[in-house]
C-alpha cells in the first residue's frame, strides 16, 4: 500500500522519525500496523507543535496520508473497531518481541533481531492511540528497548551480550542516549526465517517484567528446510502446537435465568471474543482457544 511522500520532518518532531519509518516499512506486509504508526505519530506531532508553519505542513500531508489509507483499508476491523485495532497492533508488537526474546535466550545475536526488540517497543508506542498502555506493557516496552540498545552497543564494540534479564539496571530510561542508540540502529527487518516461533514458551520473569505464556503468542514460522538434506520439496509442514484442554463443563453451557449480565460484562465477552479473532490471523489456536472460553464462562456464568 504507497502512501504519497511527506515533506522532511520538522526538527520538532524529531522524536517519530521511528515509528513514521516503522510504518513506511509495514505498508505492504501489514498495512493496519502502518495505519496506526502514522495516526501515533500525527496524535503526538499535534501535542509537540501543531502551530509553526513548517510543523503544520507536515501534520496535513499526514493526515492526508491518513484518510488515503483509511479509505483503501475500506471496511476492515481493525480500522473501524478499536478493540481489534488494538489486539491486531498489540499482537503484531508482543509476536515480535517475543520472536526476538527467543533469539536473545538462545544467544543468537544478530541486527534482524535487535531490529525486532526495537520495532516491538515502537509499535508499543502506538498502542497509546488506543488509551493507556497497561503496566505489563509498558514493562515490555522498557525490556525491549533496553535490550535493543545494550546488544547494538555490545556488537559494535565487539563484546558478547548476555543473554535475558541479566545486567538490567533498574534505572529510569535517559531519552538522549536512548535517542542516539536508535538511531544506529539497523532500519530493515526482514521476516524472521532461521528460526520457530514458539507459541507455548515457558513464563518469562525479569526485573519484575512478566510475559503470560500463551497470551499474545506469536505466529508458527516453521524454519526453512536446510539444502543439505537433499530434500527438495518446498512443501513447509505446520509446526505442532500444544492446545489447552477445554473445560468439559463448558460443553453443556446453559445460561442461568439468574444470571444478569451488565454492559462491561458483555464489553468484556466481546474483547475475548476480537481477541481470539486476532489470535487466529497468526495461527495462534492456542490463545484462540483460551479467549474463546473466558468468553463463554463470562456469557453463561457472570464470572470469569
């Protein structure tokens, strides 16, 4: 999906040249995550500088940006219903830092996976489009930033990074080396090959960061098959997954004259609901699955 050029961006606006360059290289592989790049970044340019001329001019040739996209996106969810928008945003950013966590824990350092940290703390950026970021991402976001950094800063100066939480300073984060780390950074990232998605991944715990196993796994992306097996088929078999077991009692649901439902509780049901539905665009049964029914215990129980 082109978008037409934007003029060069304001000094003032120095701080998005990121998520802008996220959304640029998004439009055709996931043109809503490249939506809402661009609507971060045209929400928090109007709180920088929406006054001085050349600031103005910038905000308008996104915002045409903006309405172009929307209308080429046409009737799709994730652009006419927040809550998928949101799960789509935030399932694409967690599949990334969970893809680049796996690589880091088997000391497998490389710019594809920095690239994916720092894209994963980007698009977690944007999910402030949605309202406030929840504390576990914002925690998620302060690892993979950090993370991204201190493996650049371990590479070029040619040292061997520690792999996970190891060495984390709990300290607030100082936005001018921030600032001066990503912009070294590598600004390509090309689809994760040479390595598998793990849906099932054990919990991970560090520095009081916590990533639910199964929440907001990310897609299978099986490894491509090595040419020194002789194998020449390209066929790719879907790597198993391990699917929760479904509580029996559910089979038999009935909802209970009882039971009185309140507006947040069908809000709830239908946030599992968009959830599971997001859950499935990257082949992630399992999270489908354990969504599906919080939905239905809720539907039928007034409980979750």
């Amino acid at each position: 999906m082109a978008a037409a050029a934007l003029p060069a961006l304001p000094e003032q606006f120095k701080s998005l040249q990121h998520h802008l360059r996220t959304g640029q290289e998004l439009d055709k592989r996931e043109p809503v995550v490249a939506y809402y790049c661009r609507l971060y970044a045209m929400q928090t340019g109007m709180k920088l500088d929406s006054k001085t001329p050349e600031c103005r001019k910038f905000l308008s040739k996104l915002m045409d940006q903006l309405e172009t996209m929307k209308k080429q996106l046409g009737d799709n969810e994730a652009i006419t219903q927040e809550i998928v928008g949101c799960a789509h945003v935030e399932n694409y950013a967690l599949k990334m830092f969970l893809y680049a966590d796996n690589e880091d824990r088997a000391g497998r350092f490389h710019k594809n996976m920095i690239k994916s940290f720092y894209t994963a703390s980007l698009l977690l950026d944007v999910l402030s489009v949605f309202g406030e970021l929840t504390e576990e991402n914002v925690q998620h976001r302060k690892y993979a930033r950090w993370k991204a950094a201190y493996i650049h800063n371990c590479l070029k100066n040619g040292e061997t990074p520690q792999p996970g939480p190891i060495g984390m300073e709990d300290e607030d984060d100082d936005a001018e080396n921030e600032e001066a780390s990503s912009s070294a950074l590598p600004t390509q990232v090309s689809q994760p090959s040479s390595s598998t998605y793990d849906p099932n991944m054990p919990t991970s715990n560090y520095t009081g960061i916590h990533i639910p196993p199964g929440a907001h796994a990310p897609a299978n992306t099986p490894a491509e098959v090595p040419h020194s097996t002789g194998v020449t088929s390209n066929t790719i078999q879907p790597t198993p997954q391990n699917i929760p077991a479904v509580d029996p009692s559910l089979y038999n649901a009935q909802s209970a004259g009882e039971v009185r439902l309140t507006p947040e509780d069908f809000a709830r049901a239908q946030k599992y609901c968009k959830y599971a539905g997001s859950a499935l665009q990257y082949e992630d049964v399992s999270t489908a699955v354990q969504n599906l029914q919080k939905a239905l215990k809720l539907l039928t129980t007034g409980r979750e």
